[in-house]
C-alpha cells in the first residue's frame, strides 16, 4: 500500500517512500494528463472573448462590415449566417456580451473541519447581434436579442422572427 | 464553521424561499415575439403571469401581464403588454414611460394602481 512517507522516511529512504515510488510512474502520467487538459482548456479560453458595454458604443447604423469589426475588435463570432425577412436579405453575427457579473457560492466540506462558504465571481452573458443589410452590406439593427424583438421600430421586431428560427438552424449545425 | 446538516438546511430553506414567488429568468425573454398571443406568450416563457389587469385607451383594449424578473440577487416587476389580443411590447415600468407610443403609456398609468395593489 503506498502511505505517505513520514519525513523520516524520505529522508532516510525507509520503506514507506519506496514503496510509494514504485507508483511513481503512475502519478506521472496523473499529473502530465492533468496539465495538457489544463493546457487545451486555457488554449480554449484564449480564443473565446466576449463583447464588452464600450465597444457597442462604436456601432452606428449605415456602418459597415469592417468598421464593425474595428469597433468590436476581436469579439468571437459565435454564429453568423444570413436570412430573409419582409422580403429583404441580411447577415447576422452573433456575440456574446458581458453584462456584469454574479456572486456565486460553493461550498468546501471537510470530514471534520466541517463546510465553508467560498465566494466567486462569475460573469454574465447576453446573447448579442449585428444586423447588416444585404447586398450593401451596412449595419441595419444592433442590440441584445430580447432588445431587438420588442423595438418600437416594427422594421426591426419583424424580422427578429426570422433571425431567431436561422440563428436556431445555424447553432444545429455547429 | 457550519456543519454539513446545517448547509443542506440553508439550501433547503433558500429553495423554498426561491418556489415562493414564480420567476422569470432574462434567457427566457429571448422566447418572445411582437404578435404573440396570451396564450403563446405565456407558453413561451412556460409561466403564467402573477396577474392581469386590463384597460381601454381610445377605444382601444390593452391587457397587461405582470410577472417578475429576476436578476440574481435582485429582481423588479416586469409586464407584458397585449394590445387587443397581440403582444405589444414587454419590459420594466420605467422602460414602458420611456416608450414612443402615448397610448401605451397612458394605458401603463391606468393599470399602474392595480399592478402595485396586485404585487401588495
């Protein structure tokens, strides 16, 4: 059985730390294992950045493609594809924006310290589009999808819609 | 330091707490459309309203759903407005001051008393 080696036992070399160095290997391989998954998922993290409040700012109608992607910067596409609606063609791309963030609580139990509360912070999305007319390629509609759906602009809330049945479709695909 | 029994009874107490008032969540309000009925409206969001008060504004009839938005730790009332039977517009009190069309907001003055008498 590997114990863990008293002090002594390292020090000295007794039995207690050779046996658990037989097992070496073993928790080698654990640990390379656990640092190439740490590796892949903050490699993942990396390419994920979501949309910020002051980068919208820069958004204006009549834009388009690339001073759109100017102003966002490199804000992750998570979809794009394109729609008809009203009888007009556009192209959505969608984001995900940061809106705040939330406290969240989980606990660390212990057999016999007992639990503690930790605390962290955990951000907030919301789901994000661009809305640009096709073939002139200028923005036509922005905003948070809730946002769009009940715009006072009925050109707007009657396409979303059609943008929400093709965002659907398109996040089938992926 | 709690112990572990006294952590599941502050969970349990806090979900029950949570039941006690129905809530909707902002993801779900991504579910709504202009023209929606009651019916499909409420079947989207797969929640009833908390109440319903109705109003006429130049003839025209509008029913207002109240529920509440939850935002974490915070959460206000949030109300749907139908004009005839087709979903109007939705949103916070203030954001329905703030919308174009006069009539809608005349038609939130006139429920307002109800909707704070309802939430009391």
């Amino acid at each position: 059985m590997c114990r863990l080696p008293s002090r002594r036992s390292v020090v000295t070399g007794t039995a207690d730390a050779v046996n658990c160095l037989e097992r070496m290997p073993m928790t080698s391989a654990k640990l390379w294992i656990s640092a190439l998954l740490l590796g892949v998922l903050l490699g993942g993290c990396s390419t994920y950045i979501p949309l910020q409040r002051p980068q919208t700012a820069q958004l204006s109608r009549g834009a388009d493609e690339a001073q759109v992607e100017r102003a966002l910067g490199k804000a992750t596409v998570l979809a794009s594809h394109t729609f008809t609606a009203n009888g007009r063609q556009f192209l959505a791309k969608h984001y995900d924006l940061q809106t705040g963030t939330r406290q969240e609580m989980t606990t660390r139990c212990h057999r016999r310290r007992g639990c503690i509360p930790v605390f962290y912070d955990r951000p907030i999305y919301d789901a994000y589009v661009v809305v640009f007319e096709q073939p002139s390629g200028q923005v036509f509609a922005w905003g948070m999808l809730e946002e769009l759906s009940r715009s006072p602009d009925d050109a707007v809330s009657s396409m979303m819609p059609a943008l929400k049945a093709s965002y659907a479709a398109a996040r089938s695909k992926q | 330091m709690i112990s572990m029994r006294n952590m599941v009874v502050m969970a349990a107490l806090v979900l029950l707490t949570a039941c006690g008032t129905a809530q909707l969540y902002h993801q779900q309000l991504v579910t709504l459309d202009k023209g929606m009925s009651p019916v499909q409206a409420s079947s989207a969001l797969q929640q009833t309203p908390l109440s319903m008060h109705e109003t006429t504004v130049d003839g025209i009839p509008y029913t207002f759903h109240r529920y509440f938005l939850s935002n974490g730790r915070f959460g206000d009332t949030y109300l749907l407005c139908f004009e005839g039977e087709k979903l109007k517009y939705w949103g916070y009190i203030e954001e329905f001051r703030r919308y174009p069309d006069p009539r809608i907001n005349r038609a939130m003055d006139a429920v307002l008393p109800q909707i704070r008498a309802a939430k009391n």
